[in-house]
C-alpha cells in the first residue's frame, strides 16, 4: 500500500507521497481522493502555516509575539492532528497515512 504522509514544509505542500525508495513527492491535497472540504480545510492549515514564515531571518518565523506563538501553535497543533485522522479516515484502504506529529488513535 502506497503511503501518505502530512508534513508541513515551508514554500511547499502540505500533503507528501512517499516513494517506494524512501523519497517524497510533494503532491498536494488536491492530487489525492479525498473529499472538497478535507482538501479545503487541508489548504487553509497550510496557507496559515506558510503565512508565518519570516522570510528576512526564517529562524524568526512564527506568528507575531511569544504569547500569540505559546496560544496559536497549539490550536494550530490540534487542528492538524484533526485534519490528519480525517484523511486516514478518508484514505483507508487506498494509502497508510502517516505524520511525524501526529499518530493513528
């Protein structure tokens, strides 16, 4: 069985496949059979995580101060754990889904 793996990467998608010699192809949600509103929610976490990159000093990246990074990330976090059990839900028995964030239940 083919896997996909959700991975954010910044300037790039959020939605990998994995090649049988270990390589990623980033695919993007829109190239897998998955429902609109997954993909849209998929892109909208996506475009939120691209808009925190500083690209002037990308170790800087984030949202804008230490309090709004401490509250946001871990509402971004959890939405992403939401979003990757949707595709495995989605995806079961076409492609294993994985993430090194989030794990299956």
């Amino acid at each position: 069985m083919e896997e996909i793996r959700l991975a954010l990467e910044y300037m790039c998608s959020s939605v990998w496949l994995v090649k049988a010699d270990g390589g990623l192809e980033d695919i993007g949600p829109g190239n897998i059979q998955i429902s609109q509103l997954l993909k849209s929610d998929i892109e909208k976490w996506d475009r939120v995580y691209q808009s925190t990159l500083d690209q002037s000093y990308p170790p800087d990246s984030g949202f804008s101060s230490e309090s709004a990074n401490k509250m946001l990330w871990q509402a971004f976090h959890e939405e992403g754990r939401s979003l990757f059990h949707r595709l495995e839900s989605e995806l079961s028995g076409l492609y294993h889904v994985t993430s090194s964030k989030y794990k299956s239940v």
